[in-house]
C-alpha cells in the first residue's frame, strides 16, 4: 500500500492521516516495505537530523526541512546568512585562528562570544581572561555587540508562518528565553497576540524564512531605539503560552496536518 504522508520521529504519532514508522539506527534497518513508503511519500515528517539529508537528496519533500536542521544547530551558518543578506542583525564578526588577537581592537567589552555551533549558547565578556579563555575553546570565535533591549521576543513559525509569539518581560542586554518555551518564572514570559506586535516584523520573517526554505524555526528579536534585530534562529519551543491557555506545538502540526494545511 502506497502511504501519502509518512513521519520518522515519532511524535506525531496520534495523527491519523500519517504512518509513524520509528527512529532506526540506519535507512538500511528499515523493512523493504517501510523503505517504500519513504519513497513513495509526498511528504515525510521529523526525518530527524540522521535521516533528512539521505532523504533530500532522494528528491523528498521534508518537514522540517533539512536546511532547518542545519540552521537550528549551527550559530556560524546563520552569521553568515544574516550578514550575506544585510539581515537586521548586531554588529558580529567571525574570527579564526590568529585573527582572534584584534577582537579587542574591534570590540569594547563587554560582548558577547560564542562559538559556531548553538549548543552552549552566547557568554558575556566582560575582560581579557574571559575572552582568552574563550578563544582557547572556539574556533571560530563569534563575538557579537551587546545591546540594551527595551523588549524581546520569540516568534514561533511553523510551515513559514508565525503561529505564536511570546515577550520576554524582564528585557536588557542579556536578552534570552528559556529553551523549553515556557519558563520556570511565569513571570518573565508571556504570550501576546498578532494584534499586539508589529505586522511588518512578522512579515519580514516570513519572507526570509521562506526564500531560505526553513520551515520550522522560532526566531530572536529585540527591540532597541534604533529598531528591531534579529538576534538568532533557534530550535522551536514544544509549547508556549498564549493569551487563553498554551499551544502545543506537535499537536498544532498535527492539526495542519487534518485539515490539509501542512
């Protein structure tokens, strides 16, 4: 039987209009039958980081997509997207190697440093033994300004549109959220509505997102008195608040799924 809709991972596996077939070690540990299904599918959900690849390159259709895998785990990717494309973005700048030693001629600190992937997240440095400390760990060592945000969200985007956007209430220079989505202090983030945000940032997003092809991804914007940044991509939360309740968002895709939007 020829299965229109096929997912690896299995967590949409209550969705009735998909066959959930399982993570496995290899392509090679599925029966003929499943590796059937994967190539006939019109579509193929979660492949996971293991499998997308191997599956674009058969010519399938993904969600996410694999340069959405990619983007959500390399910091170094997306610095040099947004610098490509003149992205609103802080002031960054890339070093390797023996370039590390002008850092402090280009940047006052503090600043921010990181390395190039996003796991591990950005530190603050604040003086010369933290940062060598730093350039001993990375290369290459990402080194970003630090700006006073006035406010900062994350805007959730599923199949390229914002289907959530969530503010940090207590803002500043060390704007950040917590990677589950909701945070352990209901007090620092809240779920607001479109109505409530800025419809020419949401829109501007959507159209990189598009042009880039990555169709799962929440993304980092601060607020600053010269306008907004984008301050990175980022793996989307499973769940965030919104004015009347939580969003859950495997079950949202779930319902994209049965009623033919996604």
């Amino acid at each position: 039987m020829r299965e229109k809709l096929v997912a690896v991972a299995p967590f949409l596996r209550s969705c009735r209009k998909l066959v959930t077939l399982g993570v496995r070690a290899s392509i090679g540990d599925y029966t003929p039958r499943q590796r059937g299904m994967l190539l006939s599918a019109s579509q193929i959900f979660f492949p996971t980081p293991r499998f997308v690849r191997v599956l674009q390159a058969a010519g399938k259709k993904t969600f996410p997509s694999a340069f959405a895998y990619s983007v959500q785990k390399s910091r170094l990717m997306q610095e040099v997207l947004f610098q490509f494309l003149k992205f609103p973005h802080p002031l960054t700048r890339i070093y390797y190697g023996g370039q590390k030693s002008s850092i402090v001629q280009d940047f006052s600190f503090p600043f921010r440093a990181m390395g190039p992937k996003t796991a591990g997240g950005a530190r603050l440095v604040s003086n010369a033994g933290d940062l060598q400390a730093l350039c001993e760990i990375h290369n290459p060592l990402i080194v970003q300004e630090v700006l006073d945000y006035a406010e900062c969200f994350r805007l959730v985007f599923v199949n390229y549109k914002c289907a959530g956007i969530i503010k940090r209430v207590s803002s500043g220079a060390q704007c950040g959220f917590d990677m589950c989505g909701i945070s352990p202090n209901p007090q620092l983030e809240q779920g607001i509505g479109p109505e409530c945000f800025s419809r020419e940032i949401v829109s501007c997003v959507e159209k990189l997102l598009r042009s880039l092809q990555i169709n799962d991804i929440a993304a980092e914007i601060g607020i600053t008195r010269q306008g907004w940044r984008l301050i990175e991509l980022a793996r989307p939360p499973l769940s965030w608040p919104v004015p009347g309740g939580v969003i859950n968002r495997h079950r949202l895709i779930s319902s994209l799924i049965e009623s033919n939007k996604l």
